[in-house]
C-alpha cells in the first residue's frame, strides 16, 4: 500500500505547480498522471499568458475585461486576486527559465487577444504553453517527489465524509492500486473528448470530474462550453486566436469581413463565444464555403511575420491541412476548446468534499463564468495550481492518518473483472463515437430544447449500455481496452451533466446560447449551476455569484 | 475538400510478452483520402479492426511529442505524417518501435533511457547567487539574446532524434540529440551561470561521440536541429576548455592535418589526437592496419591543389559569427 501525505493527480501545468507548492510546503507529493507531464495537454496551449504589466495597461482592466468576458457569472472576489496574482505568476515562470518572446528593450513582448482591452497576453511565439510546461518541469525536475506515470485515476477513497486517497490503474503493469492520501489534488484537465469535434487532446477525458463526482464532489456550470472560433477544418486542431492578434481576419465565401457586423468596435478580436457564433450563423445563413466553413486569413501580414510569431501554426496547416497560410487562407470553423465548468471550489482550490482539491481546466473557482478569455487559462493553471497546493499541503499538516481498505481497491476490480468476462458485450469505442455525434450534433453553439432533451434521450441510453460493456482484450500490458472503457464511462457521466445543466439554464449567458432563450436573464439566472449525482442522474442546485464592484452590463465588443 | 481515396496497406509490428515469443507484423488494408495522418490510420484500425494494437498517442497536432514511430525506416510523429506519400513512394507502410529503446509492448518503447541522459544534464537553470535575477520583474533578455537559442525551444522531447541516432545504437552512453540539444538552450541562456561547467562537463561525458551524420536533424519533426546545436556545442566546448579530449583534438587536428597537405596523413592524426600514453595502447591495432594497409603509414603527397583549400580555410577562418562563439 502506497502512502503519502499529497496525491496530485495530472501533471499539466496546474498539477505540477500545485505539487511544487506542496513539497515546497514540506510535505511528501506524489504525483498521479496518465502521460509523461510534457506530454499534458497544457504544451498544446498557444498563445499566451494574460498579466496586466504593460505601463498603459492596468490590473483593473484585466478585473473588469474578465467579469465581462465572464458575461457576469464569474465570481469577481476570485478574479480580482486571479488578476493581481497575474504579474508575480508570469515573472516567477520567467525566472524559472520560461523562455518569452521579447520586445526590443528586453521586457516581455505582449500582443493584443480577444476580449481584452490592452495587449496583455504575454507569449512564446505560438508555443506558449509548451515553453511553460518546459520550465515548470524542469524546475519541478529539482525536487524530491514521486511520480505514478501512465497511471489512470479510476476512484476517489472516501470514508468518513473525508477523501482518504484514490484508486488507479497501472497500465504498464496492468494492476490497480490504492495509494492513501491525507489530500487530494485533481488537475487532470478537461473533457473535451466528450464532442468528436474538438481542439483537445485524445486525453482530455475528464477522469478526475468524474471520479469527483461520483465521490459526491459538486460539479459547476459544466453547461458552459466553450467553443473556439478558429480549428482547422477536418481535424479541428487549434489555430491559437493569436494568429488573429497578429492581425489575422476572418472572411466568408463572399470575401466579406463579416465580423464588422457582429462586433463593430474589436472586430475579429471580440470574445470567442461572440465570434463562434458570428461564423456558424454565417455558415447556417449560406454565406460559408462548401463544406461548411470560412477562412482565416493571414497572407497580408508577410511571410516573416507569420513564420516567426506563429511558426507552429505554418507548421500545423502545411502538414494538417495541407495550406500554405503565407499564401493561402486557411479553412476554419468552430470546434470545442475549453469547459468553462468543472469541480466547484474557492479560490484556494478546496472543493466541496474535505480533503478534496482541485486546479486548472478540471476545477471551476469561477473565474471564467459563461465564456473564458484567450490567455487566462494558462494563467489560471499557475495560479490556482499554486493555491491548490498550498492548501492541500496546509490540510494535509494536520489531518488525521488517511487510510483506504482492500474493500476499496476490491470494488474497482471487481467492476473491472466483471467487464472482462463479458462474452457479448457493447465495445466501448462504439458508445463514445455515439456519444460523440450526439454531443456535436445536439449540443454545440446555439441550443434548443428539443436538441438537448434528444441529446439526454441518446445519452442515457448509451449509459444504459454502457453497463454491459465489454473489454475484450486480455493482455495485462498496457492493457489500453481498459483505458478506453473507464474513460467512455466517465465522459458519459459528465456529458449527461452538460445536458441536464443546458436544459435548466433558460437563458442565453456567455457559450450557453439557447435558441427560445436568447437575451440574458440576471434577475433568474445570474447564479451557478451545482450538479451533484442523485438516483436518477445529476441534481442540480445553485448558488450565488459574488459581486464586488462590477454592475452587470450588456456585452458589446 | 473531398479527395480521391487511395488503397493504404500498412503492416504493423507487434509484441506483446504476455503472450508472445518472439515479435511479428500484421498487415491491414485501408482506404483513405492521401493526406490522411499516419495516426487517424493506426486509430481506424484500433477502433475498426484490432482493438489490442497498442501505441502512445495524445495531442494528434505534433505537440504532446508522444507519438514518434519508425515508419518506413524512418523515425517520424505518426501524427504528422500523411499516408498518401508513404505508399507513393514505398508500396506500403511498414510502422515499427523506435530503435534503440526497449519494446514494452506493439509501438510502445521504454523510454527512460532517453529521459535519463536528459536528466543527468541538469536541465533547469542554475543561478549564480551572487547575481540573482531581479526582484519582482522579469530579467532583461533582448530579442537577439533570444536568438540564441535557435529553434532548441521547439523542442517536444519527442524522442525521433535518439531513435534516428546511429551513434546512440553503439553506445548506449552516448547522451543523443535530444539532451545535447536541450543543453545548448542552457549553455546558451543569459541567466544560466553554469556555461563554463556544462562546456566541461559535456567534453567527457559524450559530447564527441556524435558522428556528425545529421540523421537527427532529419528525423526531428519540430526542425530542432540538433546536430547543428551539438556543432556549436563543440565549438563553444573547444573555446572553453580547449581541446582537452580525444574528439576535440581530434577534430583540431582534422582541420590541421588536412591544411598541412589537403589529403589526410593518418599517422599524423593519431598522433594529433592521443596522448602518447594512450598511443601505446593502439600499437596491436597499428601493426594490424600496417600490414594490411601498408600505405596509411606513409606520408601522402601534398595534393596539387592545395591553394584552393589554403583560400577556403581562409575564408572559413575569417567567416563572421563562427569565432564569436
């Protein structure tokens, strides 16, 4: 039986900082992950880091460009100490080797994204994520922790109302593990794989939300998805809003800049749920491409520029989509991105069950509410990872001995053998391809009652079958049947949640645009969704937004 | 965008040591549009065809670094490599484990070799306590200082250079592209206080065992470069240190011996590259070679030429940039 004081599990840039804060705190971190830590989905962000350093620029305006961005549903005490953590987070990075892009007196270069009123969004030319995951881990590299690699979390231990540790598969060995842990930390990212149209990695399939939420963890505003404006046509991979910070613009097939009609004043830089819905209506409206989609352009900006300050990105459409952005437009539309949701915690990472911590894309302070800003995601990772740690470490100095039980480790198994000795059985590639379809086609950018309630019709029929799924291979290596059937399991969980919470929610707020909804409503709505599990799926409840300066608003950009 | 599909056979090695003895290849038989992704492939016939084949994957846009396979005898991401091309140009595509690493199961290898020689080259930035970084702001770093690092900051540790890497496959102590790349980013980062250590380091702990056969820069698919790196690695070692190891003097005494007379006087070579002590040893060797090749051991004309290269050395020599270092 492994034993440790702090289990952090994933190794992106939220856990990892997270488990930095809490061996620097003195207590022993092991770190659980599925990948190798530079393999974290967090290498694949592109843009920047948003930190309000520029002399023009101003804290405050990062504050109230985030609340508005929010479109009101974050929670403002969380995102002014987000903002104000902002410049001292980005300089510890630099000094831990993150290598910046830089302007010419030498301080960290800037460039402007969407949504925000100042360039603010600090950058390693398209490579931002990649160039922090670099250097955190390789700070990380000087300490002493342990590290369980290619490791699924499949449970969270609770006993007496307090997380005790966790249960997890070893897929090289091919054995489940209970490891006790005084705290836990969940940074294991999001579930974009939930959609078939996606910029996320095949990683990102939620297993720490899951695991939380079965273990009785509130889950919040899991209805907001966000979907971003530009992925590449066939592959949906990401094209970083960057490349319309450097001035790319978006046309239709008539040669129209049609954003002048969506966003007069920002044009191609408004919000991203603005500008996913500008192109989808021009698409429904006749005005995309055959095929279904529009172009982002970049030729007017010269070979030197786009080869330099979005080299990734060349790279990317040269090999993924065979276009050459120097001379060609490139083929865009909307795929899903970031969920703005995730497991419900304060602003120092607590979640709603003692013991229980969480950070990143998988955790909801909320500091993004109904729509996330480009930049502030890789900020919040940093940030909220570094508070993760520290308070896990803070309980975890005082908590009582964690200890978990065969009967733990026993259930799991079981679950498992069970699934191995189906002779006939539901394969569980098939029930996430539906799942997938269902979400793409029911529940994307604008939504209608109908769509959703067929969308939760399919869903839980596929959870219906999914409890006779199968695992049909045998091997104890890397055993990846395996993977793919806990994974399907916990993406059908949390997609039946993003549905239940979208039919709830009778407004349009942020990513979550309702067709018979379509104005905002604060009197009703302007409050979090809490999902727990109940006997017939998901129970919601809400709770309250804080407010401290800002009046809501309409959002114009 | 709909294109033309074309048949893709593609023949994949697999192991598993839970059941297998010995490793063997399956062949299956696709139809895809060209510009299909290697991986979408490999995903296909996991999802279609054999659930049990078994790889890494992660990111799918040449990012996560998880991915790298032999295909076609080349090391490459699977993820950003197009079938169409492959069987233009093979017939078929034959995907296989990264050489050099243990095979763990099908295409997944044993990676911690790679990441071993990664982690004994202290990858992280040490500072000089006596100059510490400025308090509460970022240290100045102009954008020609960030130049400097080349393309090494693409870097997604993939692990297709170490595969590629012939010199890796002799000698398992040789650090491969990867970490010698990694450590040129340090030598050469304003804030690292340890250049001087590293150069020295490095000298003896397998810097000169790279062949200079560039397979690694053909292999990487971010265009790290890593043999150009390990050349100014070189250079940069020699300017330090002095050539202080057999590689170094060895390629000091290249550069000599072959201005000397524009073609190679072995003998000399040894001579410019071993210490007397260590000449001793190679004396069985020397009789060998002497016998079978009487004519290594004879001074060779200066070739007629030999202006012409005293002028390339010469412009070599003053070429701007290179003495720099």
């Amino acid at each position: 039986m492994q034993r440790h004081d702090v289990v952090v599990v994933g190794a992106g840039l939220a856990g990892q900082r997270a488990a930095l804060a809490a061996i620097e705190a003195g207590r022993d971190v092991a770190i659980v992950t599925k990948l190798h830590p530079l393999r974290s989905h967090s290498g694949a962000a592109q843009g920047g880091i948003n930190a309000a350093v520029g002399k023009e620029d101003s804290v405050d305006t990062h504050i109230y460009d985030t609340v508005k961005g929010s479109d009101y549903l974050g929670d403002q005490d969380a995102i002014e100490f987000f903002c104000r953590e902002a410049g001292p987070t980005v300089v510890e990075m630099e000094h831990f080797g993150t290598i910046f892009s830089r302007a010419d007196d030498g301080s960290l270069a800037r460039r402007p994204f969407g949504g925000a009123g100042f360039p603010r969004t600090i950058y390693a030319a398209d490579r931002t994520g990649l160039a922090l995951l670099q250097a955190l881990y390789e700070r990380l590299g000087t300490e002493s922790f342990t590290i369980y690699e290619e490791w699924d979390l499949t449970s969270l231990v609770v006993h007496d109302g307090r997380v005790q540790g966790i249960v997890a598969f070893d897929r090289r060995h091919g054995d489940f593990a209970a490891i006790a842990a005084k705290a836990v930390v969940l940074a294991t990212g999001p579930a974009g794989r939930i959609y078939g149209r996606t910029t996320n990695a095949h990683s990102c399939t939620g297993d720490g939300l899951a695991a939380a939420y079965r273990a009785g963890a509130a889950l919040k505003d899991m209805e907001f998805v966000q979907f971003h404006p530009t992925a590449l046509l066939e592959s949906s991979i990401l094209i970083t809003e960057g490349a319309r910070g450097e001035g790319g613009i978006l046309k239709n097939a008539n040669g129209e800049r049609f954003m002048s009609r969506y966003a007069p004043h920002v044009l191609d830089l408004a919000s991203r749920d603005v500008v996913s819905r500008a192109i989808w209506t021009e698409v429904q409206e006749g005005r995309g491409f055959p095929g279904r989609y529009v172009h982002l352009e970049l030729m007017h900006l010269g070979r030197e520029k786009i080869e330099t300050r979005l080299q990734e990105i060349c790279d990317f459409t040269r090999a993924f989509a065979g276009v050459d952005p120097v001379t060609q437009p490139i083929p865009v539309m909307p795929a899903q991105h970031y969920m703005m949701g995730g497991i419900s915690t304060d602003l120092h990472g607590e979640a709603t069950i003692p013991g229980l911590f969480a950070a990143g894309e998988a955790a909801c302070v909320s500091i993004h509410g109904a729509n996330r800003l480009g930049g502030n995601s890789l900020l919040e990772t940093l940030v909220f990872g570094k508070q993760a740690g520290l308070a896990a470490a803070a309980y975890a100095e005082t908590a009582a001995t964690a200890s978990v039980t065969p009967e733990d480790l026993e259930g799991e198994t079981a679950h498992v053998r069970a699934m191995a000795a189906r002779k006939d059985g539901e394969e569980p590639q098939a029930l996430r391809s539906e799942m997938q379809a269902t979400m793409d086609r029911y529940v994307g950018i604008y939504r209608s009652p109908g769509d959703l309630e067929e969308a939760l019709r399919r869903l839980r029929a596929l959870q219906r079958r999914y409890e006779n799924v199968r695992i049909s291979e045998t091997s104890r290596v890397y055993n990846l049947h395996l993977t793919d059937a806990l994974e399907t399991g916990h993406m059908l969980d949390l997609a039946e949640v993003i549905v239940v919470g979208a039919l709830a929610r009778t407004e349009s707020r942020g990513a979550h645009t309702r067709l018979d909804y379509p104005k905002r409503d604060d009197v009703n709505w302007m409050r979090h969704t809490i999902a727990r599990p109940g006997p017939e799926g998901p129970t919601l409840s809400y709770a309250p937004v804080a407010y401290t300066r800002w009046e809501p608003k309409e959002r114009v950009y | 965008m709909a294109a033309a599909r074309v048949k893709v056979p593609i023949e994949v090695y697999r192991f598993d040591p839970t059941h297998d003895a010995k490793p063997h290849y399956d062949r299956f038989e696709l139809d895809l549009a060209p510009h299909t992704p290697i991986l979408t492939a490999l995903l296909q016939i996991r999802a279609d065809r054999d659930p049990t084949l078994t790889m890494r994957y992660s990111c799918r846009s040449a990012i996560c670094g998880s991915c790298a396979m032999v295909v076609n005898s080349k090391s490459r991401l699977v993820c950003q490599t197009p079938v169409g091309p492959e069987v233009e140009k093979h017939g078929k595509i034959v995907i296989e484990p990264m050489r050099s690493l243990p095979v763990l199961r099908d295409l997944v290898v044993e990676m911690s070799p790679f990441w071993g020689h990664y982690r004994k080259l202290e990858p992280h930035l040490i500072t000089d306590p006596r100059h510490p970084m400025p308090a509460d702001r970022e240290t100045p770093m102009t954008p020609v200082e960030v130049e400097r690092f080349k393309e090494t900051p693409r870097c997604i540790a993939c692990g297709a250079c170490y595969s590629a890497c012939p010199a890796v496959e002799a000698d398992a102590s040789f650090p491969g592209p990867m970490a010698l790349a990694k450590l040129y980013r340090f030598v050469v980062d304003p804030r690292d206080s340890a250049r001087q250590d590293r150069l020295v380091r490095i000298q003896t702990e397998g810097l000169w065992l790279c062949l200079r056969c560039h397979l690694c820069t053909e292999a990487c698919p971010k265009d790290v470069q890593p043999s150009q790196r390990i050349r100014d690695l070189k250079e940069m070692a020699i300017a330090a240190q002095g050539a202080t190891e057999n590689g170094s003097r060895h390629a000091l005494g290249f550069k000599e011996n072959l201005r000397d007379r524009g073609i190679l006087n072995e003998l000399k070579l040894v001579r410019q590259t071993m210490s007397p002590l260590a000449m001793l040893g190679q004396i069985p060797q020397g009789l060998k070679v002497a016998r079978k090749k009487p004519e290594t051991m004879r001074k060779p004309p200066k070739i007629q030429e030999l202006e012409q290269i005293e002028t390339l050395y010469r412009e070599l020599d003053d070429a701007p940039g290179e003495k720099a270092r």
